[in-house]
C-alpha cells in the first residue's frame, strides 16, 4: 500500500509506542523502528518525518545510543523529543549538561507562538518533564522557542533544514496540547494528508493475504478474546474454508469463557468457520506446575500453545500457515526494538525457537487495540464482541502471582465473575478499559465464624485508558467495592482479603505478571 509514513526511531524511550500512537491519531501511517537503522533503509522507506524518542541514556555519555550525522542531512523533517532533542542539540554543535534543576511532571512552560510548532497553543501550557540533563545552549543556527524558568531551552528550531525539538513528552496525556504540537509537526511541517483509513487498511490486508496464501491451508489461533476474533474474520474473509479456527481452552480462561467462545465461533454460531475445540486444561496445569517467575510462566503457556497447534496441524494436514492475533503494543513491549523487554507476549516473544509452520501470519501486528477495534467494525464484527474486554493470551496465569494449580484457577475465576458482575449492575464497568480479579500470592490471618483462617487476599484492578500503553486506575464508588468484597469473601472459598489496586500505568502494568 502506498502510504505517508512517519518513523518513529527509539532510542529507549518508554513512550516510543505512545509517540506513533498519537501520529496515528492525525490519521497518518506511522511505525517505531531502532535507532540503529540504516540510512540506507530509511531512504528506502521514504518518510515523510522523522521523530527521536526519549531515552533513559545522558547523551555525552560513551555508550549512548546516536544517530548518523548525515541524518539531519536527509531534508526530512525530524522531531527530537526529550533525549531525542538533546541528542540533536549535542551533535550540531550545543551544549548539553546536567541541569542544575531536575524537572519531572507537570510543568508550565512559555512558548513563542511564531513557531509553526506551536501555532494555536496557548502562551503559557502545560507540559510533561522528565529530565535530569537540559540544553544549556541552542546549537548555531537554531532559535529557542520555548522556555522554563529553570529550562532555557524547552523547544528549539532551525525551520530551514526542517529541524525541531522538544525537551518536554508532547505524546502524554499530561501535556496538555501536545496532539496540536504533534497535529502541527505533521501536517505544518511534514505536509502529511492523513491517508490512514481502517477501511483501506482491511481492503489492502485481505488482498496481501491472498496472494501470499495462494491455495495453501491455514490455521488460526483463536483465544475469542478482540485481536484474535478479528483476525480470524479477517483471514476468513482472505481465504474462507481454507482457514482452520483452534481454540485452546488451557484451563486459565474467565469462568465459562470456553463455552461462550464456542457458542459464537462454533457449528452453531453466527460464522461459516471451520472450528476446532482443544482442552488441554490439565495438559498446561502439568506444565505450569512448580513455577512461579512471570517470563517463565509466559515462555511455557506460549509454548505450549504452539505445540497443541502443531499438533491439530498434522490433524488437518499439509497446513502452511499459523495466524495469530498479534497486535502493534505486543511486539513492541516484547523488546523487539532498543526498548527493555516489559514483558514477554506468548505470541510473540514468548515463541518457542523452533515452529513447525512454513510461516506465520500476524495481520494485526501494525496495529495499536483501538485501530483494532475500528478494523472489527469495518469487517461487520458485532459491537458487543468489538468492544469486550480484552484478556491476555496466557489468561489468568498472569493473573494468578506465583504458581498455577486447578484451586487458584478457580478462586480467581469466581472472584473474577463476582467482580463483573457487580460492576455491571452498578454500571460502573461503562468507560472502563480493563477490569478484573486477581490472586495475589499473598495469605494473611482473618476470622471468619470466629475460627481463625488463614487464606488469600484477591485484588480487584480496573483501568481507565485509550490505547492501553497509559493506564489510571479507575474510582470505583466504595459501596460497590465493599458489595464485591463481601461477596468474595462469602461466596470463594480460599479469599479472607480483598483489596483495590491503586497503581497506573506507568510504573505499573495493566495485568500483575
């Protein structure tokens, strides 16, 4: 597909996926890449602009990450954002050091609105620091375009090679105009259109699909949660009854998830699918059994998964390819680039090295959830399955802390179902990004008929968040938490505890492991 393209090249940021996030948002193409790469790729690619990410790295520092300097001779457009602006300032000849001041959070910063970066931001706005080094001093040639009384250079520009910079995070809700600052870099100086459309990215998938899988068969790994549905009506709709549809149900799914996955995609649900069902719950329990470090628990789940479906393969026979629901956040939280791995997502760098499949197939992978959720819509996908509550690929074993057996699988599905449901009849689950139970490994002393006991603590978790990347923890009224919280403990046997996790997203994550 011919496209506009914006690059993202991180150089360890933790807003990398953020930044091409809000691109998107201007409805313009945009991909996070390492700052390693070539310049010869970059050529190759032909963006429209370039943006360097933050970085936790000083950029006087020996082993801190750099670009080429004949990358701001390229005549596209780059936009530095916090590292990614001092690193321009360091290499075209300004000083950078450490600040006398550090500044974190919300800060009000002063702009020149002569600026095309800044046209239609208010004066005086407020900006999103997080910084311990600053620009003591604009490079030749650059103007200072906004300020701090403790940062003298917040902004700078050289509009004539096309050269930006930002010490202040313009992608992070907390900065107040940062979508106009980010609307202006590419549409002002960039001069994208904003050709992004979900509805030519499904014609143009389908018709890629096709060609790639000729007469070959296919098989999908279906979990029924939002990515995989839609990349399974997605592939149906490339390929029709050359698509297998595999559901494994490992055991760690919501109570009755199995069935209701089963009720839509199976032989007497809404889609023409060809649809296996695989329980293989005690099969993954065998597996899980003993271990209780996170990254290992997702290496094994993910595993597993690939083998079950190796498995039902050679069922079917003579199946080329394996789908999966991999989505945009997935690859790039797995570390697949210069950013730290958050976490290992079980299809994608929770893959075993070796797979038994001539290819896989992962036609979400560019996308961010919500982009999923418009491509759903766009293939006919029923709202109240677009817009269900996603769950992880390796379900509750991270939501279970430590290890995995039968009984924590089923004190947290019940507490989990309690949960739900009380959110819903107070209709407090409206507007809420994730939500759900989980079991701390955690036991603590209580009285429960005046007998001591000695049991878990449940924690209830709901988010409030756009693109799952930044997340707030939601306010749920506490007479609906005190409702849940004896309902639990009367109801689940095992829970003497529940508490209300607090944490956002970042320094947490959504899910606990």
């Amino acid at each position: 597909m011919d496209r506009e393209l914006v690059l993202v090249l991180d150089f360890g940021g933790q807003y990398n996926q953020l930044i091409a996030r809000r691109v998107r948002e201007c409805n313009v193409y945009c991909e996070v890449h390492p700052c390693t790469l070539s310049l010869d790729e970059i050529k190759r690619m032909a963006p429209r602009g370039i943006i360097f990410t933050g970085g936790p790295n000083s950029v006087y520092g020996e082993d801190s990450p750099r670009c080429s300097m004949e990358m701001f001779e390229l005549g596209i457009p780059i936009l530095g954002i916090c590292y990614g602006s001092q690193l321009m300032a360091y290499m075209l000849g300004g000083s950078v050091k450490t600040a006398p001041v550090s500044e974190y959070g919300k800060t009000e910063v002063e702009t020149d609105r002569s600026s095309v970066l800044f046209e239609d931001v208010s004066e005086k706005t407020i900006c999103w620091m997080s910084h311990t080094d600053y620009i003591e001093q604009a490079p030749a040639g650059f103007r200072i375009t906004a300020h701090t009384p403790v940062c003298p250079v917040a902004a700078m520009e050289n509009a004539e090679r096309k050269l930006y910079a930002v010490q202040f995070h313009p992608e992070v809700m907390h900065t107040q105009e940062g979508m106009k600052m980010l609307s202006n870099f590419v549409f002002q100086v960039c001069g994208c259109r904003g050709d992004w459309k979900m509805d030519s990215f499904v014609e143009t998938t389908v018709r890629q699909i096709r060609e790639k899988v000729g007469n070959g068969k296919v098989l999908c790994a279906l979990s029924g949660g939002v990515d995989s549905s839609v990349a399974a009506v997605l592939m149906s709709k490339a390929v029709g009854k050359q698509l297998t549809c595999v559901f494994v149900d490992h055991g760690l799914l919501r109570k009755n998830e199995g069935d209701e996955v089963e009720a839509v995609f199976g032989p007497k649900g809404q889609y023409d699918l060809n649809f296996i069902r695989v329980n293989a719950q005690e099969r993954f329990y065998k597996k899980l059994a003993g271990v209780t470090e996170p990254e290992k628990k997702r290496k094994i789940i993910g595993e597993e998964f690939i083998r079950v479906f190796e498995e039902e393969a050679k069922k079917i026979g003579a199946v080329d390819f394996l789908v999966q629901g991999t989505i945009y956040p997935d690859v790039i939280e797995s570390g697949l680039g210069k950013s730290a791995v958050i976490k290992s997502h079980h299809n994608v760098g929770g893959l075993p090295d070796y797979v038994d499949f001539k290819e896989i197939i992962e036609p979400l992978r560019l996308l961010f959830k919500d982009e999923v959720r418009r491509a759903g819509l766009e293939l006919g996908i029923p709202e109240y399955l677009v817009y269900r509550q996603p769950f992880p690929g390796p379900g509750l074993g991270v939501r279970i802390v430590g290890e995995v057996t039968a009984e924590k699988v089923r004190i947290v599905q019940d507490a989990d179902a309690i949960y739900r449901e009380e959110l819903a009849k107070a209709g407090c689950d409206k507007g809420l990004g994730q939500y759900f139970a989980a079991l701390t490994n955690m036991r603590s002393v209580g009285v429960m008929g005046d007998e001591r006991t000695y049991d878990y603590a449940v924690a209830l978790r709901a988010v409030i968040t756009s693109d799952f990347m930044t997340a707030e923890s939601a306010e749920i009224p506490y007479a609906v938490l005190s409702k849940v919280m004896n309902r639990i403990i009367n109801e689940v046997k095992g829970v003497n505890r529940v508490l209300y996790d607090l944490t956002s997203k970042p320094p947490g994550t959504i899910e606990f492991e």
